[in-house]
C-alpha cells in the first residue's frame, strides 16, 4: 500500500525524469535539442517535464486498483448479510422508534396506549381474582375499569342514541361468562407459543366476515395465537375516501380487542406486535432454505399499505394448508389431544362412509344437538363431503401456520364456520356458535347508528297507521342489483312485487337495503308501498363512515316484520342468521326447529320459502345460511362451565 501510494503520487506531481531525444543524447544538454519537436518554453521553469503516455498509463494503473480496492471494501462494509441487517434494523429503528412519519407515530402511541391500559386491567382482574380467592372482599385493591362495552346488552349514550329502551331491541346476543373461560383441549400441554396468520377474503365484506369467523375459531381450536392482518382496503368499501377512512381492519367493526382480552383460550395480536417479535428478531426462517427471512424492506407496520408483498412474505416463511379447501373436507378436532384421537376421528369418518346419508335426509329431521359424534357427523358431511382435514402432527408443529386466500389456486376458506369446522364434543361444538353470536357481532357505533334508523322507521309507521300499527311494524327487502354474478336473480321491481305481494302488508312502510341508486328502478314497489331507503336517513347517519352503510342496512332490514332477501347473496345470507339468533331469543313459532317464519326469497318459487324447513348444509355453502347455525345453541352451557372450570 505504501508503494501504491508513492507511485499514486508521483504520477499526480509529474516525473522528473527527462524523456530521451531522438538521439539518444541528454536532453538537458540545451545545446543539442532535439530537431523534429523544438522544445516548447515552459512559462514555469522549475516545472518539471513528463511523458504524457507514461502519465496516463500509470494513472489508469491507479484507477483500477482504486475500483478494485473500493470495491472490495464495499462488498465486505456494505453487502455484507450481517452488516446489511445491522443497517436495516438501524433503519428500522429510525422509522419506528423515532417517528418520522407522524401519521404511524402517533398511531404506534395510541397502540401502546391500550395495551398498557389493557395489561393493567389484567393485572387488575387478576389481584380481584386472587383477594377473592383468598375471601377478601373488603375492597382493598383498585375498582376494576368498566369494560369497553356491554356485552349483556347495548348502551348507545356514547355513540349518538337512540336510548337503551330502543336499542334493546338489536339485542340478540347474550353475555355467558363460563363462555369466556373455555379453552380448547388441543395444545393444552404445549407450552410454547403458536401463530395462527390469514389473508382475508379478496371478495365483498361479507366474504369476508365469514371467512374471518372460521379463521378465529380455528385459531382458538388450535390453542394458537391469532395474528390479525394490517389495515387496508377493503373490495367496495373504498367510498369518498378523499373525505374518510378507507382503509379498515376488523378493529372497525367489531370488538376485537376486547374479545381476545375476555376469553381464556384466545389471544389476538396486530400484525406489527407478530413481526416485531418474531420477524425482526430472525425467528422466522424461510421454507425452502431454512436462513431467517425478515419483512420486505424490514417493515414491520403495514397498515394502510399495498400487503402483496407481506402476503407473499408470510407464504415463504410460514406453513400453508393448501388442501384445507372447503366443500372437499371437513375440518375436524377431537375432544381431546393426542394423535390416538385424531386417528378415532378417521375411523368415524370411514364408518359413516358406509352407509353415506344424503342432504334430503335430514329436511325437517334435524339431528340432536347433543347427539354423538358419529350421528353429528353424518348430516355434517351428507354425502358431499369425502374425506377430513385433520390437525396433524406436521400443523401442530409448525410455529405459524397460515391460510392464503388466492382465487387463481382456488384457496379460499368461502364458507361458514359451521360447514367447514366440526367438533367431537357438541359442547365445544355449540360453544363456537354462541361464540360468532355473542362476540363476532358489529360494533356499538354500527349497532346504534341501525337503532336510531329503526326507531325512526318505526315512528313513521305509527304515525301513517296509529290505530292499525301502534308497535310500528315493517317489512323490508333486501334487492342486491349491482355487480352480482347471479343473473337469475337480477328481477324487475314488478316481478318482485308480484312474488312478494302475499306476504307483505298492503300500503305498509317498507325499508329497502339495496345496492342500486337510481330510485325510479322501484317505482312498482313504491306505487303499493311507503318505501324507505338509507338514505332518507341523513339525520341518524351523520358522522358515521358510508363505509358502514351495508352493515347498517343489514340490522335495520332484520328488524322487519316479513323479509324478502336475494337467493344466493351472502349479504342476504346473514340477515337470515341474525333473524335466526332473534328467534331462538324471543322463542317465536318454530324456533325448537330453527325455523324462520316471514322469511322468503323473491327471486322465484323454488326457493322462496326455504327457511319454513330444517334443512341439513349443503353446497354451495356460501350461498345462504342453515338453522344449525342458530338452533338449540344455547343447551349446554352448564355442562360446559364445570369443563371450563375444570381446566
């Protein structure tokens, strides 16, 4: 190097050397220069003269060994694997930890704001929990927070109104507590901590909402932690998003956080807490070559961002159950852990295969709640469904288990819990249904918003009819036009009148959930009826998100009277469910059965009175609900409270 260096400077400062003449004299004998090149007089005579050819040779010669020294030097100080992750997580805490995006510091100090909340209120109900074991009720520790909602019922004095006498009617979930300490039996002795991860459906929110209820239930069934995806947009929820939010996670619309903090058997956590903890630290490795695989671009807070790249992300690193498809096998969990049981379920599987039931046995004969697994078994499968998805010892090893949704794979869990999960115990069975029920149901902001509208729908139709309708009933419809694939159910406004028009109230108010704007569309409803829509309801509706507004229809539609709904529309689909959980709440006729009476279809005669009949679940699953997902689900709680104590 030292050599390198003098040589480097000498050829900058010039050579001292004279080239030789031509010839082959001195060329500082000034009395014989040269004659072809005279001598060129030099303005500084103490500068010395060069070659220029030998110059640039030995300047080119310094180039490349400069190149080939700072190329080096970046390959070992920049390129580096190590010192690429050191200036990553430098990075990463630049960005994350001081903040220099304000929108996802001040986003990063809420989070933690809550959870420490969180974490003292646990702490809380844990010293609450011991000082009562101990027979201490003196009330010497701190008075527990108030929860952040209601779970007996709903409170809308927070959230605009209406008042509690008003909102009790969107009631129909219940606040069981035993529910909360049940855990699930497998995992139960494995002590490290699992994942659970999920992309959710790419199709309507209501896709999605189902996709989501068999997610959480499998994560709970699992003993694993469930890793809830960043905030992003969401298919036709993206309106006036100059003007609101646009990007949602399930936080938006239900009571995740206050769900993973009830129950025993379930943690939740974001998906920047999952990366943070496991990602970053280097504990996720990559499938195919086993070295630790960290976070595009070492990002850990994805919310509001494109999650491509996260999705790919999480496929590399993560177990992906491709053959858990819906409709091809049923998910099935034994009554307790061990491979012996989950071996005894194949054996029942194979039994009922021998004598395989079809769908239309099962029409107005619903199998017992609490029948035995086997006999479960079969009006569960009913001759569609050949083989099981088991929980294998490869799943129940795998740190992060992840389920894709990519519709060019068909992977894709479009399906309701109840056709895809089935549970050796039908305790453990029921208590998934009472769990969508109670907790999977939207938040008191969307709860109240549909309160307000239904008393005020109400209030309309008493006023039009004080003496013929003092309780102001309605009826409603929901008529899904847009961008639905089902054509068949695509009718005119008079060929929906004349399906419905037996059933329906003559002259009565009627409140329309439609997709369709353009209201001369309903112009035979509306020379029959006083037809409502949303959007004559601007008062109720100020300051909630138009976001919302499909959830909102859904409640207020279920309030109805008679309801006439879109055959093959899952938007449809749940407000029967939640006109299913009423039923089984208010004990109306035929509800030992799961039956739903003033119930239809107005898309045409052959499915028009499905819900005045048991029927068994069958394909396409998505496409409407089924009574088991209602009926008969609150039996069994006592028996599972001494279960849950128990463990």
């Amino acid at each position: 190097n030292g050599t390198l260096r003098r040589l480097c400077n000498r050829t900058m400062a010039g050579s001292t050397t004279p080239p030789p003449s031509s010839s082959g004299s001195s060329a500082s004998n000034p009395t014989n220069p040269p004659r072809s090149k005279p001598a060129r007089r030099s303005t500084n005579n103490n500068a010395p003269r060069t070659n220029a050819s030998s110059q640039t040779y030995l300047l080119f010669v310094c180039t490349c060994i400069f190149v080939s020294m700072t190329g080096n030097y970046l390959h070992h100080r920049i390129a580096d694997p190590h010192t690429l992750h050191h200036r990553s997580m430098n990075s990463f805490k630049e960005q994350h930890l001081e903040g220099h995006l304000r929108a996802d510091k001040d986003a990063q100090a809420a989070k933690r704001e809550k959870m420490a909340k969180a974490a003292e209120m646990e702490t809380k109900l844990k010293e609450a929990l011991h000082v009562e074991a101990a027979g201490d009720t003196s009330g010497g520790i701190p008075k527990l927070e108030a929860p952040l909602h209601d779970l007996a019922g709903l409170s809308c004095a927070d959230h605009g109104g209406p008042s509690n006498d008003l909102a009790a009617e969107m009631v129909y979930w219940s606040d069981i507590p035993s529910d909360a300490d049940f855990k699930s039996p497998i995992g139960a002795n494995d002590k490290s901590i699992k994942y659970l991860t999920f992309e959710p459906d790419g199709g309507g929110f209501n896709n999605i909402r189902m996709s989501l209820e068999t997610i959480i239930l499998m994560a709970h069934a699992m003993g694993r932690t469930l890793v809830m995806p960043p905030s992003q947009g969401m298919y036709l929820l993206r309106k006036d998003r100059d003007k609101q939010k646009v990007h949602f996670s399930f936080d938006d619309f239900y009571h995740m956080e206050q769900v993973g903090f009830e129950h025993a058997g379930l943690d939740i956590i974001s998906m920047e807490e999952f990366l943070l903890k496991e990602a970053m630290t280097g504990n996720l490795k990559n499938k195919t070559t086993g070295v630790a695989s960290y976070p595009p671009n070492n990002r850990t807070n994805w919310d509001g961002m494109d999650p491509k790249e996260l999705k790919e992300y999480l496929r590399d690193v993560t177990l992906t159950p491709l053959d858990w498809s819906p409709g091809s096998c049923l998910a099935a969990f034994p009554s307790d852990d061990g491979k012996q049981h989950f071996d005894e379920l194949n054996d029942m599987m194979h039994e009922v295969q021998q004598n395989m039931p079809k769908v239309n046995d099962f029409v107005d004969k619903p199998v017992a709640v609490d029948a035995p697994p086997v006999d479960r078994m079969r009006e569960a499968v009913a001759g569609q469904i050949k083989r099981l998805c088991i929980y294998d010892e490869e799943m129940q090893k795998a740190p992060v288990v992840h389920f894709m949704c990519y519709h060019k794979m068909r992977v894709r869990l479009l399906t309701h819990f109840y056709a895809f999960l089935f549970f050796e115990d039908w305790r453990h069975d029921l208590w998934s249904k009472r769990f969508v029920r109670d907790h999977l149901r939207y938040s008191d902001d969307i709860q109240c918003a549909a309160a307000r509208i239904v008393a005020s729908v109400r209030e309309r139709a008493r006023k039009r009819d004080p003496t013929g309708n003092p309780n102001g009933e309605y009826d409603s419809f929901h008529i899904r036009r847009g961008d639905f694939q089902y054509k068949n159910t695509r009718l005119e406004a008079d060929e929906i009148y004349e399906n419905s028009k037996d059933e329906m109230k003559p002259g009565g108010t009627v409140f329309v959930a439609t997709d369709h704007n353009g209201k001369p569309f309903f112009k035979p409803l509306a020379d029959k009826y006083d037809l409502v829509f949303l959007s004559d309801f601007k008062k109720e509706l100020e300051g909630v998100n138009t976001n919302y507004y499909g959830m909102i229809d859904q409640l207020v539609a279920s309030r109805g009277r008679v309801f006439f709904g879109c055959y093959h529309s899952t938007f449809t689909g749940f407000i029967f469910r939640i006109r299913g959980y009423h039923s089984q709440k208010e004990k109306t006729d035929g509800f030992e059965a799961g039956l739903l009476h003033n119930s239809y279809y107005y898309s045409g005669k052959g499915e028009k009175n499905m819900y005045e009949h048991y029927g068994a679940v069958k394909a396409p699953f998505y496409s409407r609900e089924f009574p088991t997902s209602w009926r008969d689900i609150d039996k069994g709680v006592e028996d599972l409270a001494v279960i849950a104590s128990e463990s």
